[in-house]
C-alpha cells in the first residue's frame, strides 16, 4: 500500500503532465523494441524538433500517402463505371432504430 505522501506526490504528478498536453500511453511490445519505443515516446515528448521530423517519418511509413482523402479516391482516374450504382441507391429510412 502507497502512504498518503506517495498519493498525493503521484496525483500532483499527473495534474502538472495533464496540465502540459500529456496523456499516459501503455502499450504491449517485444522486449527488444521496448528501448525503440522509449526513445520514440522520449523525442515526442520532449524535443519539437526532433519530434516534427519523426512524426512525419511515421505517418508516410504507416499512413498509405497515396489516399489521404475521400477526393483522392473520387477525383482519381477510375474510370466511371468503377462507381455505378453505389450513389444512385435510395436513402434507407429508419435503419437508426431497427436494432434496438
């Protein structure tokens, strides 16, 4: 059991970090990427710099930067039979209330 000074030291530790913009992250991953992840959430957190450069790093490796919108999936060279029929269905009238 934490005594009463621990409490209050671990309560006022979280206000000051939610107070700053953070949120407690936990996450699950092998042990050899655990100092990976440290690293990574250390330049996130305390380097801007650093921290712009390595997010835009991950989003163009794990966000597919080929579709970002829903123009870009529209306003591609499909040709126009790839979207026959899917606009010109008719409107589904009280499907918000059929499942309860």
């Amino acid at each position: 059991m934490a005594t009463n000074s621990q409490k209050k030291a671990s309560r006022t530790h979280r206000r000051r970090a939610a107070a700053r913009g953070l949120v407690r992250v936990e996450v699950q991953a092998a042990k050899v990427d655990s100092g990976l992840i440290r690293a990574l959430a250390e330049t996130l957190r305390g380097e801007p710099n650093r921290a712009r450069t390595v997010r835009s790093t991950l989003e163009r490796a794990l966000i597919d930067p080929e579709v970002t919108t829903a123009f870009d999936v529209f306003g591609s060279d499909l040709p126009d039979e790839a979207f026959a029929g899917i606009f010109d269905q008719p409107r589904q009238k009280g499907w918000r209330g059929a499942g309860l």
